[in-house]
C-alpha cells in the first residue's frame, strides 16, 4: 500500500491521509473514535470508489494511525478541525461525507462549518454526542469525582486488551461541538444505516438523530442482527449503495 500524504493543519498538526482522485461529489470517509483509515470500511470503500472512477478521501485523525501526536491529547474540536483542514486543502466542489461512529458526529460538525458544499451524507453506527449522552451521563458519582480530580479514566473495551482512557478534556471539550442540543438542518440527501445488535451506539442514538435533524430527504435503515462494526460483505454492499442512492439523488 502506498504511504499516505501527510499536511500540516494550522494547529501544527500532521494529518495523514490517502486521496484517490476522480469524478466529483467526492466521497469522504471519517472514521471512528480511535480508529483509523486502514480499518476494514475505509479500505473498502476507496476500492468501491476507485472501481466507480469516482474522487475519494479518507485521513487519520491526530492521535491516530500515521498522524502526528498523542491520541489522550486529542478531543472533539481537534479531530473536526482535523478534518476539515484536509477536506478544505485536498478537495474542491462537492462532497458527500461518511461518517462511521465517531465520524458520524465528526461528518455533522463538517457539514455544519460548510454547508455549501455538502450534497449528501451517510452515517454509519452515527455516534452524535457520546462523550457527553453515553460517557459522562452513564458515569457513576465515583467515575466522575474520579476523572475531574485525576484528569483521565480508563474504561474497558471490547475492541482491545487495555482500557480505553477517557481524559477530561474530551468530555469538557465535547461540550462545545454538541448538534443535538440545537437545531440540526440537513438539508441534503442523509441515509441513517444501524445495527440493531450494536451494543456501543444502540438503534436508541439514531432514532434520536432522525428525529431530531430537518431535512427534505433523511432515512434509516435498521439491520438486523448487525453489530458496531458494520463490517461484513452485506453491511458493506449496504454502505456503498447507501453512497450510490446519495450521488443519484444529487443529479
């Protein structure tokens, strides 16, 4: 696999990303909370997108992957700006943003700061708000005292052997970039894809999104059975037709 590009955000920080060049809208994925763009859906969709000739981006967050920094120093804001230093560098024109779990609340913040360019979007596992509706709303009195005094908090994982750590900065940073406190216009084609059986951002997150954002065009989709991964053949055939309704509806 070739080695990513890197660019230097006005914050200093180095952003790793891969650009496939092509027809536009491009596609931009956005990844998950400590994820990163060789995870399985990443890899997929730039293969979909390369097979379609069609413009796609995805990038590694600071603290994350083969960017700069360390991943406890990260929070929120910094990932968004991240992001969207990358997309306003690399891209021009239109663009339709995926984002998985983390990424999805990383994708409203994107749309949010330039919604003239955004033509449509997709959330996968769409995780708007977590730090403050599934971290600190489900932490016990002890796990709050805990991480105000001390600064951070591990939290086990399924996903890995060690505990996630969770620093205060990213519950307090999280504060500002909430979209679910104030009204969230969509006002472009948005499909909504959920695992009935995701047990870290559970079907509850999106029925609350959907009914929560406006917009002319916005769906669910419910899978049975499927988990936060969204990774298996049909889970993926499902995003990248989920893309394929998105770029037909912008014609």
């Amino acid at each position: 696999m070739t080695e990513p590009h890197q660019l230097t955000t006005g914050q200093g920080r180095r952003i790793a990303y891969h650009f496939t060049p092509g027809q536009g809208p491009c596609v931009v994925f956005l990844g998950g909370f400590k994820s990163d763009m060789t995870g399985t859906k990443a890899v997929y969709l730039q293969d979909w997108a390369l097979a379609q000739g069609r413009s796609f981006l995805r990038l590694d967050y600071s603290g994350h992957g083969a960017s700069s920094g360390d991943f406890l120093d990260g929070a929120i804001g910094d990932w968004f700006e991240d992001a969207l230093a990358v997309i306003s560098a690399v891209t021009s024109g239109p663009l339709v943003l995926v984002g998985s779990s983390m990424g999805g609340w990383i994708s409203l913040l994107v749309a949010r700061a330039i919604p003239q360019r955004i033509v449509g979007l997709v959330g996968i596992a769409a995780a708007p708000d977590f730090t403050e509706d599934s971290m600190w709303a489900e932490f016990t009195p002890a796990q709050r005292t805990e991480i105000m005094d001390k600064g951070q908090i591990g939290l086990p994982s399924e996903y890995a052997d060690s505990p996630y750590i969770i620093t205060r900065r990213l519950i307090e940073e999280g504060r500002n970039r909430l979209v679910l406190r104030t009204p969230l216009a969509l006002n472009f084609p948005t499909r909504l894809l959920q695992g009935t059986a995701d047990i870290d951002v559970p079907p509850s997150v999106a029925l609350r999104l959907l009914d929560h954002a406006t917009g002319p065009d916005i769906s669910l989709t419910l899978v049975k059975g499927a988990d936060h991964r969204f990774s298996t053949p049909a889970c993926l055939a499902l995003i990248a037709q989920a893309i394929a309704d998105v770029l037909k509806a912008t014609r």
